[in-house]
C-alpha cells in the first residue's frame, strides 16, 4: 500500500514538472520568434547602410580618380615649365625679371595642388556628414515600411521621400495622424543640427486632379502640400522657417512608370531635400590670402 502511494507521488510530480517545462518551452518559442523577427529587420536596415555606404565610396573612388588625373596633368605642367625655363636661361633670351615670373607661375601651381588636396579632404568630410544624417534619420524613424518611406544619399545630396497614403488622403492635402508621427520624429533629427537648410517638395502622379473651389490642378496639389508640411514643421515642431523652402513639382518628376497602379502610388510622394550649404562651397574657391 506504502509502495503504491509512493508511486502515485511520483507520478504526479512527473505530469506537474511536465506541464511546466511544456508552458516555458512554448515561451520560449515567442521569444524565438520575436528575436527571429527582430534580427531580419536589423538585417534589411544593415543591408540598406551597405548599399548606401557602396555608393558613397564607388563616388569617392570617382573624385579619386579625378583628382589623380589633375594631379598628373600639373606634374607634367611643372616639368615643362621647368624645362622651358632652363632652356630660356641657358640661351639668355629672357630677362631675370621674366625669369622670376616663370618661377612664381610654378609656385602657383604649387599653390593650386594643395587647394586640390583641400577640396579632396572637404568633400570626404561632407560625405562623412551626410552618412552621419541618413544612419541618425533612419534610427528615428525606426521601423517603417520601405513603400512608406525611404532615405537616401545621391551625388552627395540626402533625399527623404515619404509616400502620400502615409501623408495624406487622396486628393487631399491635409496630413494624417500617422504622417505627424513620422514627420515629428524627422523635426527632432533636423532641429539637432540647425545649419542644415532643406526643401519640401510636392509630386503627383499623372492623374488629372479635377479641381475645386481652392486647387486648379496637379501644379496646385503639389505645392499646397509641401506647404502643409513646411507649416507643421515650423508651427508645431518648432523648425526655423529661414531654413525652409516649399516647392510643387506636379507631375513632371516620376521616379517610376505611371503606366502602373503601384508606379503611380510610388510618384505620389513628398520630398525633403536637404539643400547643400553653397556658401561654405564658395568660400573653398575664393583665393587664399
């Protein structure tokens, strides 16, 4: 009878132990599959750096060649100009005073290789600061469909297009709940860094609009939604308005075909360019003192 009882014990704490193990494995499951979840979305974004890290060094690589070339072409410029010095001064045809004029042509030379090399470390850097903003872009926004929004670096320029059925309803050019969401995450990346100047640009596709009381066309459609959201930016998220610009683009740039649905979908989108700072350009090209 003790036998008995002792068995039915055991076996009872085997069903418990079992139920048990059967709850934290199915726990662990989720957890498995959250994790699963999250490193394939980390891994789309890796990819994504990839890319547009492969981008900015085939440019690089570009410039390099570029300025190589130049490099090449001002050697052989000082070789004959030191030739046809030499030449000049051994036949005694030109004056000491040409002489030296001839040598500060070459010091000049001298002058425009290292503004070369400048140029090269100032476009390197930009490069570097443009990567810097996509990577801070992209950790704000966060996890956010590739159709709904994308951000990009171009010939050394940031884009960051986000669809209208994010921003906004068909025809419509008041902005959603979600849009405002998305575009305050944008503000507090751009109000970090308050030298950057930028541009909202308005696209549709080629979809005649029909009109109403306020909007004639696709041209007016355009421009009153980037006007929409260079007003949010600047009302309720606090952007410097001097640093905005607001443009309509109609239907005249297509990133795709609009023989589509899903082409048409893609045009229909608004654009923040962020504008190079021309100034700091220009004062690399102004001669040194």
């Amino acid at each position: 009878m003790k036998m008995n009882y002792m068995v039915a014990l055991a076996a009872a704490g085997l069903m418990f132990s079992s139920c048990v193990s059967s709850k934290k494995f199915k726990k662990a499951q989720a957890d498995y599959a959250q994790l699963q979840t999250r490193y394939q979305t980390l891994e789309g974004s890796l990819a994504d750096c990839n890319n547009q890290k492969d981008g900015l060094i085939k440019d690089k690589n570009e410039l390099n060649k570029k300025i190589a070339d130049l490099n090449r072409e001002i050697e052989l410029i000082k070789q004959n100009y030191t030739a046809t010095l030499q030449q000049l001064e051994n036949l005694s045809v030109i004056s000491k005073q040409q002489a030296e004029s001839i040598k500060q042509s070459l010091q000049n030379i001298g002058a425009k290789d290292a503004y070369i090399q400048t140029l090269q470390q100032q476009m390197a850097y930009k490069d570097s600061l443009n990567m810097a903003l996509v990577m801070n872009l992209k950790g704000a926004i966060g996890n956010i469909e590739d159709e709904d929004i994308n951000i990009k670096v171009d010939k050394g320029v940031v884009y960051i297009d986000i669809s209208d059925k994010l921003l906004f309803k068909s025809g419509s050019y008041t902005i959603t709940d979600r849009a405002k969401e998305v575009l305050g995450k944008v503000a507090l990346v751009l109000k970090n860094q308050p030298e950057i100047e930028f541009m909202v640009e308005g696209h549709t596709d080629n979809v005649p609009f029909k009109g109403n009381a306020i909007l004639v066309d696709n041209w007016d459609l355009s421009v009153k939604r980037a006007t929409t959201v260079v007003r949010l930016l600047q009302k309720e998220y606090g952007l410097d308005p001097a640093k905005m610009a607001a443009a309509g683009r109609s239907e005249y740039r297509p990133v795709a075909d609009n023989e589509t649905k899903e082409g048409k979908a893609t045009n229909r989108r608004t654009r923040i360019v962020i504008l190079p700072q021309l100034d700091q350009f220009f004062k690399l090209l102004e001669p040194q003192k």
